[in-house]
C-alpha cells in the first residue's frame, strides 16, 4: 500500500485553498519522483476546520495544520526522508488520536 | 378513548367555523381577552403544557421568557414545518381543525403581547394550508383576528409562510431564517429566540399540537387538563404509527398510556403478526428499546428512565427478521443527508458514522471499528448550531449495545444475517 498525503476537503477547508494546495502538492509529489510510493488523496473532514487547511500523512501519522503553498517544499521533504514540519505540528493530541484510530480502521 | 384535541376520537373531515363554534369554538378567545395576558400564562402554566415538537420543553415558561424580554415588538410563530419522517399529527391538525389550532395562536399570541403571528406550514401539504387558509379568512371575517379583537384592546395580524420540507427547515431557528427570507439554515444559540428570534425581536416558537392544546386549557380549566396524563406530563399526546403495524395511522393518547396500548389496541400489533425486535419510541433519533420495555408509559421521564425518549411521537417498530445494522445505516445516511452543512462538527461526525457503519455493513474490520462510533459521538457532543448533531448516537450507540450480534455478523461475514 502507498503512503497517503491526506488533505481534507471539505468546506471550511476548500475556502482556505485546500483544492489548490492538494494540486499544487501533487505536482511537487510527482517533480520529485515521489508518485510511486505516495498517493495525495482527499480527505472528508478532520474534524479541525477552523485549523484548516489540514494535510495529514499516513501510515507515520503526521498531521500538519494551517498549511499554506509556501509550506509544501517543506511537506514534500519530509515525504522524502526530511525533517518533521514542527512549527505546524498544532492539532490537539485528543483529536489526532481520534482521527488515527479512523485512519487505522480503513476509514478514508 | 376520550381525547383532547379529538374529543370523539380522530375526526375524518374538516371542521369548519359553525361546527367549531357549536363544540364551544372561541369561548376560549373571548375567557381569554376578558382577563389579563399574565392569566393565560398562569392557566397554561398550571395545566403543565409541554410543548409537543419534540423537546417538551414548558409552554408557559416560554411565554414568559418572551413577554418578559424588554424588545418590542414580538411574534409568536407556529411551527408547522413537520419533517420528521413518519409524523403526520400538525398535517392532520391543520387539515381537520383548523380552528382549534387558529383559536390557539391568537390566545398564544395574547398572553405574549404578540403584533403578529406567523404559521410556518409544510409546502407540501396542500390541503392544510388550503384548510388553514381558508380557515383563517372566516375567523377574520368573525372578528377573531384583525383589529381589536372581539371589541378588546388587542389587535392581531396573522400571516402564512409555505415552509421549505427538508428536515433542517423544522429547526426553530431555521424557521425563522426562512420567515425572513433565507435559507433554512439554524442560528447559533444563544442568544434563543425568546430574547432575540424574527427580526431580532422576542419570539416564542410553538408547534402546531401544543397551540391545539392551548384553547382547551383556558375552556375548560387546568384542573380538567390534568385529569388526562402523568404529573410531570399532563395532557394527551398524539403518536403516529406508520405502515410497520397494522393499522398505521395518528392516535391521540394521554401520557402515561403504556407503550403496548399505543402498538396493540390502536395499531393491531406488528404487521403480519411478527415479533417485534426493538422499538424506536421517537423515530428517527431515539434510542432502541428491547420489546421488554414494551409496557413503558408514553411520557418523557417514563422513556427516558427507560433509556429513550418521547419526541414527537413517531413510534417505528422494528421485526425480528430485520438487521439493526441495515436499519441504523439508513437512519445514518438520513443525517448525513439532512445536515445542512454549516456547522464543520456535524458534517465530519455525520459522514464519519455512516463511513464506519458502511464499513461494518461490508465486514471491512473488526471489533476496534466498533470501537471508533462512541469515540466519534462523544467527540462531537455539544458541538454545532442545532441538536441534528445529537440525533445519529442513540440509535447507533443503543443498536450497538442491544444488538452486538448483528454487528458481528457483518463483520464476519461481510453479508447481512437478515438476508
């Protein structure tokens, strides 16, 4: 199974870009040769709209909030191999545990 | 069963002005304006009425609330939007006694100090705002509505509304969205309408069945009306019973009637004769009751006590040959339909439950699926403009309770027990 890159869609979200962020993530996925191994795929809601656009990465179980096009490279290395994207690392631990125990149940 | 609003049982036909009249028709109007607006309130408030949309909530405290808010002017409203599925009890008001109801909102809209009075009524039924209509058009021409009422000081307007009939536009406060020209869409509370509601003035909301109790309480006395019902809920209630039994139709009842009197004398038991599974005493967003609590009392603390609750009214019976799973993922995907979207929280729980539950359905999972619907609803609990988010988890959370081994056998099998 490939990696998921997770971007909600729903539309609190889609008001804050998340349909442009998710193509302009694919592209990045895809220039650097990341396509096989990871799909960037819609997500139905996270449950933190207000923190929104949310991009979350399974199986590792990243969750990166508020995410803007700048911030993608970053994303994108960390798909990579990079570093962890700390300075959006913001969602509540109650909430993130919530949401990978769906994700762990198949529910995507 | 002598009734309140039926006095011989569920009339067949309209009742027009004359025949209304002759039964006492707008003696209650007249008691009423001969008195003190505060008098209604306190002959209402000690008759016990209970509003009857599905809440309970005490009709007089919430006239009290809006007389006493300090905005001018106020509105009573009826709300007749009626979208719960299966609840037929506001169309057959309006259609058969149009007056009773009439007569209620003008002496509701008394004891507020009501300018004027809107009656919120589901577009698609035709022939109850044609009764309702023309029923109002003949009070009118009586002198029950208009300028200074019967020679009082009170003057009143009254207007229709067609109502929108998705679920959501039955929200009180989605009732007055639409009466103001808007999508029906719920408002954040507070502020409650009974301070800040149509137009930003005080406003009380009252069902279609509580205003059709209303001249009755003042006609005859609280003491009479609480000579049907419970202590804690007075009065009659009218429960629909839809195509599930034998004799479908709408019963008017006084609370505290056992459960079992509701499905066996009026509704001639399950259809076909089958056994019942579980019961959904307020369909489509009440816990399951096993059919041992059959003989549960129809009043609200009787079925909460029992883990339920009385709502509007809908009693659905669920057969023996029927999955639990196939019925809460339709409840399910009724929600996730109906939510209206707004409030992020009810889209991501809505969605979410019926994902899981359509996952259970496929056997996709195991025991740590179940596990997620609890963590899901509690996540969300308090959470959105209007109780629609409350509405999937007692069905869910009871059918999982009740029925575990319909959930595992989906699970295991990815097919249906039932079929």
């Amino acid at each position: 199974m490939k990696r998921l890159c997770l971007i909600c869609q729903n539309v609190d979200c889609k008001n804050r870009g998340s349909e442009q962020l998710m193509a302009e993530l694919q592209k990045r996925v895809e220039a650097r040769a990341l396509a096989d191994d990871v799909e960037v795929k819609s997500y139905m809601c996270f449950g933190a709209c207000q923190e929104g656009p949310n991009v979350v990465l399974y199986p590792e179980k990243n969750w990166y909030a508020g995410v803007k096009v700048e911030d993608l490279d970053e994303i994108t290395d960390h798909l990579a191999g990079g570093p962890h994207v700390q300075r959006l690392d913001t969602i509540d631990p109650s909430l993130k545990e919530l949401i990978y125990q769906l994700l762990d149940t198949g529910v995507f | 069963m002598e009734g309140i609003l039926f006095p011989r049982g569920v009339v067949e036909g309209r009742e027009g002005l004359t025949e209304y009249r002759a039964r006492g028709g707008y003696q209650a109007l007249a008691k009423a304006l001969e008195a003190d607006p505060e008098d209604t309130v306190k002959e209402v408030s000690a008759a016990g009425l209970r509003g009857r949309g599905g809440a309970g909530f005490p009709t007089a405290k919430k006239w009290a609330f809006t007389r006493e808010a300090p905005d001018q002017p106020r509105y009573l409203v009826m709300n007749g939007g009626e979208d719960e599925p299966g609840s037929k009890k506001d169309r057959l008001l309006m259609e058969n006694l149009p007056h009773l109801v009439i007569e209620g909102v003008i002496v509701s809209a008394y004891a507020i100090g009501a300018a004027k009075a809107y009656l919120y009524i589901n577009a698609n039924y035709e022939a109850a705002l044609k009764s309702m209509t023309d029923a109002l058009a003949e009070a009118k021409d009586a002198g029950y509505w208009g300028q200074t009422i019967l020679g009082s000081k009170f003057s009143l307007d009254i207007e229709i509304t067609p109502a929108p009939h998705n679920y959501v536009a039955g929200e009180d406060t989605a009732v007055l969205e639409v009466i103001e020209g808007k999508k029906p869409l719920p408002r954040q509370k507070p502020p409650f309408p009974v301070t800040v509601g149509l137009f930003g003035k005080p406003t009380s909301i009252n069902n279609v069945e509580t205003l059709a109790n209303v001249a009755p309480i003042l006609l005859h006395g609280s003491d009479w009306y609480r000579k049907f019902g419970t202590a804690e809920s007075p009065g009659t209630m009218i429960f629909s019973l839809n195509d599930d039994v034998n004799r479908p139709g709408i019963y008017e009842l006084p609370f505290g009637t056992p459960l079992r009197y509701l499905i066996e004398e009026c509704g001639g038991g399950m259809k076909g004769g089958g056994k019942i599974k579980a019961i959904m005493p307020a369909a489509p967003s009440s816990a399951f009751l096993p059919p041992d609590k059959i003989d549960t009392p129809l009043d609200h603390n009787s079925m909460r006590e029992a883990g339920s609750a009385l709502g509007c009214g809908v009693v659905h019976l669920i057969g023996e040959e029927t999955c639990i799973v196939e019925e809460v993922l339709k409840i399910s995907e009724f929600f996730t339909v109906e939510s209206c979207g707004q409030c992020p929280a009810c889209r991501m729980e809505t969605n979410t439950l019926t994902s899981l539950l359509k996952k259970v359905q496929q056997g996709q999972g195991g025991q740590p699926l179940l596990e997620q619907f609890g963590k899901v609803i509690a996540f969300n609990k308090g959470k959105g403009f209007c109780n629609l988010i409350a509405m999937p988890g007692p069905p869910i959370e009871s059918a999982l309770k009740l029925f575990p081994a319909d959930f595992a056998a989906h699970l295991a099998t990815g097919k249906c027990p039932a079929n």
